[in-house]
C-alpha cells in the first residue's frame, strides 16, 4: 500500500472528522486496514496515495495542494531519516512518525498552515502532558520510594542514574 509520509501525522490525532462523510469513512476503513496488521509494508510516495482516493483536492490523481502537501511529506521523511520509495511496516512507521515529529514537538512546524491543525495541536499538547505525568509516576513510584536500583540496578547506564538518585534523596 502506498502512502504519503505526512499521513502518518494525520493518523496520529485522526478523530472522524474530514472534508466529507466519504472521504472520513474511507480514511477510517484505511486506518482499521493498516491498525489490523501492523505488519504490513506500506510503501513512502509524495504524490497522491490510498487516502488521497477520497479527497476532494484530488483532481484526477493529482492534489491541488501538491506544493504544501509535498512540503509536509519532505519534512517527515526527513525528521524520521526516511526516503521516498522506502517500504517499511506500518508498525515501524507510525513509531518513527510519533518518535521524530510529535514527541519531538516538530509536528507544529511541519504542517501549522494544515486546515486540521486545529484539531491536532490540542491532542498533541494532551499528549505532552502525558509524557510529563508518566515521568512524575516513575519519579514517586520508582525514584522515590526507592525501587529504581531493584529495577534497573544491572543497566549499563546505573552509574549515571545512582549518584542522581541519592542526590535527590
């Protein structure tokens, strides 16, 4: 299956909404497609793909926002070291896309001027805040009642973290 780098940014905050009913019926059997095995290879293109079938930017095979859209895919592949053309799972990609464009915080300056961005920059500063307060539970769960050498008292990085850790106590 064929798709555009920056539609696994989309697919990162997709919530039903859409240029139209089919095109956000469609984009969804899309997502379940690729979500029921995550196996499978799709295959990085800048130019229209699976979800673009739908779109009513799609004129005849070509977008007419080709210009904006192809800046968007550049800039993914370039944040996740990918190329045009590349085959990788679905998997692997929406793990890289999460790991080197929203956890990274580039999301914004990918694809600020998208006409969704209104609905993916609340999710992504939801999706920050979640990453602080996970590190808050390890810091009262683990740090500080002590369990972190038990966890992870033979990692390799244990002299980095122990000196820390006895500071903080």
């Amino acid at each position: 299956m064929e798709l555009r780098p920056h539609h696994g940014m989309c697919f990162q905050f997709y919530e039903g909404k859409g240029y139209s009913e089919d095109f956000t019926d469609h984009m969804g059997r899309v997502i379940a497609q690729l979500e029921k095995d995550p196996s499978q290879e799709v295959k990085l293109t800048v130019a229209t793909d699976v979800v673009c079938a739908n779109c009513p930017n799609n004129e005849g095979g070509s977008c007419n926002s080709l210009d904006k859209v192809k800046r968007y895919d550049e800039e993914v592949l370039k944040a996740c070291n990918l190329v045009e053309g590349e085959e990788i799972s679905f998997a692997k990609f929406t793990q890289l896309v999460r790991s080197e464009t929203i956890d990274k915080g580039l999301r914004s300056s990918i694809c600020e001027d998208c006409s969704w961005d209104y609905i993916c920059r609340p999710k992504e500063k939801e999706s920050k805040r979640t990453v602080l307060v996970d590190s808050q539970l390890v810091r009262s769960e683990i740090i500080d009642k002590g369990l972190r050498s038990s966890i992870c008292g033979d990692c390799s990085w244990d002299y980095i973290c122990r000196p820390k850790e006895n500071e903080t106590k």
